[in-house]
C-alpha cells in the first residue's frame, strides 16, 4: 500500500479492541501486487500496550521460524503466516506514506496506533458464490458483491460437527464464515490434513515460541502468490489444499493475545484452558479427528523437543491429558467457573505464575 491509500479505503473487520482496514482494489490488481491491511487499536486505558504486545509476538513467532532447525521448519511450513512490515504510532510519519494526503475521516488514524501487515486474500468469487448458495440464509436470492462478501476467508471448526441453528435472515456473512466438520464432510473437504496443520502449527507454538497459543485464529484462504514468496523466511510456503474451495491453505493468525508458556504442570493447565477457550477450531475429545489431531501434535512436538530433558519430553502427553480432563468435566462451564478477573481483555487466566 502506498501513498494515495484513501482511494476506497474501508474497514473490513471490527473486534472489541482494534479496527482492520484495506484498500478496496479489483481482485485482479490484490492477486497481482503485494497488499496489506492495517489493524488499528481502538482508544482505551495504556494507548499502545495491545498494538506494541501484537507486534512483539507476531516478529517473535517469525523470527522463531527463520532460526529453528528442519524439524521445526517442517512443522510450521504447513501453514502461512502474514508478513509483519511495521508499526505505526500517533504522529509516526510512516501514516504519510501509508495515507498519503488523506484527511477528514480517515485523518483521525494519524493519531491512532497501529500495525501494518500483509493481507490475506479472499476466496475467489466462484468459490464464494458456491458458499452463499449452499449455506446461505435465503435473504439473497442471488450472489451480490459486497463488503460481507468479498472479503471471504473461511474458519475451519474441526471441534464442532454441525452449526448451532440455520442463520437468521440478513444474517449471513462470509467474512470469517465459520465451516462446521458436518459441512467440511458435505464439501469433501480434508479434515484430517486440516487437523494435522493444527496440530503441527500448535506444536511449534509451545514448544519453539514458547507462547500459549491463546485466541489465534486459522482461516482457509488462498496461497501467496508465487511472486510474492518471501525466499528470506525459510518457513513460508504451507502445504496446499484443492476442492471445492480452490487452491487454498491454511493461515495462522492473529497473536494479540498470546502470552508466554510456562513449561510446567500449571503452564499446561493454562495452554489447555487456552484451547478450549478459544473458537472450536481444534478437534475435541469425543469427535472423530481428535485421534489424528493427537498422534500428529504428539509425533510433532516430540521432534522439536528432541534433546530436552524428560519431564519436559513429556509435557505435550500432558497438556494431551489435561484437554481431557476439561472436556470430560464439562469443558468451557468449568473453565468459566474457575476464571478469574481480566484486566485488559487478553484472555488472562487463574493460577499461572506469568499472569499475576
């Protein structure tokens, strides 16, 4: 993105603490140049402490993965990571270039702060007039191009098999459409393959990141064009996928919440709370990708801790045990009962010595 940004700049998704912006370009022209997206922090108590932690994490997990060793590499290379270009805080003259002579309403960003990264592209338009007609609420008889449209990634719930009700009218949105195991079978879809880019990317989480994995996000998506592979992060490049969904991978996303791991029992009694807490995009216990979804996590996280000492070899059975233990007690009521106070929104939890 550079100067002149203004031209067709819109939000294109909102959350509790941030705004995300792009500019509205011809899919033609996104597929053709490098884009990206501007997440911007919402104004509330400590300005910057969410936007500074997001970016902190997300160049830690890339620099993790243009240090680590093969075992590693191979573990994260099936799925992408946004490239992280920079931060912007109030006044930074980096808003000029990414505003250009912008100003009356979208002046007001100048003062805010912010992280520029690269975005990820929608589903093409065929793929997302399939969704609608299969899954849509029936309010539109026809395909319309439209913000809720175009920008259409999709969130894989391999921990949930069918969807809660049919959507109201004028509900449905294909911006962040959630797609249910039950759909995921209906679409021919790769669940187990799915699974195993989960479990390999939550691997390398805990135990090269060392981080909790809380509130991260995996979309299906298109992959990087090819002329805009990063050759200088050795991890980029994701297995790729085929379907009804197109050419498509799977996309990590979103680490403003994550939060350092300790490796110890309580550790796992967090990045477990952690798990269930978070959308059902992890397999559960009594579904039948859970087996898959654990051999792979265990095989995985074995390789990277390959050298530690015992105990900690055997932290990833435990954390294995503990998901267990929350499912089969009651999962997300019982969680919700032991929670304790969050004093800023990122997810905090009871008892770990980090969180105090």
């Amino acid at each position: 993105m550079a100067s002149g940004m203004e031209s067709g700049l819109k939000v294109i998704g909102e959350g509790s603490t941030r705004s995300v912006w792009s500019q509205e370009v011809p899919e033609h022209v996104e597929k053709a140049s490098p884009t990206r997206v501007i997440k911007v922090e919402r104004p509330g108590p400590s300005p910057g402490k969410k936007t500074r932690h997001e970016y902190w994490t997300h160049r830690q997990i890339l620099g993790t993965l243009a240090r680590e060793n093969a075992i590693q590499l191979h573990a994260v290379r099936r799925v992408e990571i946004p490239i992280l270009h920079t931060m912007l805080e109030p006044g930074s003259p980096d808003w000029n270039t990414v505003l250009g002579a912008v100003s009356g309403f979208f002046g007001h960003l100048r003062n805010t702060y912010a992280i520029l990264v690269e975005k990820v592209l929608p589903l093409p338009q065929d793929v997302r007039m399939m969704l609608t007609g299969r899954y849509g609420d029936g309010s539109h008889p026809g395909y319309e191009v439209t913000p809720g449209t175009q920008h259409c990634m999709v969130r894989p719930y391999l921990g949930r098999y069918s969807p809660p009700a049919q959507p109201a009218p004028g509900q449905f949105s294909l911006q962040n459409m959630p797609l249910y195991l039950s759909q995921i079978d209906e679409l021919r879809l790769p669940a187990f393959q799915y699974a195993e880019a989960m479990a390999d990317a939550l691997a390398f989480l805990y135990w090269s990141v060392k981080t909790d994995a809380n509130n991260v996000e995996f979309v299906l998506a298109p992959p990087r064009p090819l002329r805009q592979q990063p050759g200088h992060f050795p991890g980029f490049g994701a297995v790729y996928f085929t379907g009804s969904l197109g050419l498509h991978c799977m996309w990590l996303i979103d680490f403003d919440r994550c939060q350092p791991l300790d490796w110890d029992e309580l550790g796992m009694v967090h990045a477990a709370a952690c798990f269930y807490r978070n959308d059902p995009y992890f397999p559960r216990p009594d579904g039948r990708v859970w087996g898959h979804f654990k051999s792979r996590f265990l095989q995985t996280s074995g390789g990277i801790l390959a050298g530690q000492s015992e105990y900690i070899r055997g932290l990833p059975e435990l954390l294995m045990d503990h998901i267990g233990y929350i499912h089969s007690d009651g999962g997300l009521g019982l969680l919700e009962s032991r929670r304790g106070p969050e004093d800023d929104d990122t997810g905090k939890w009871f008892g770990s010595s980090y969180l105090k």
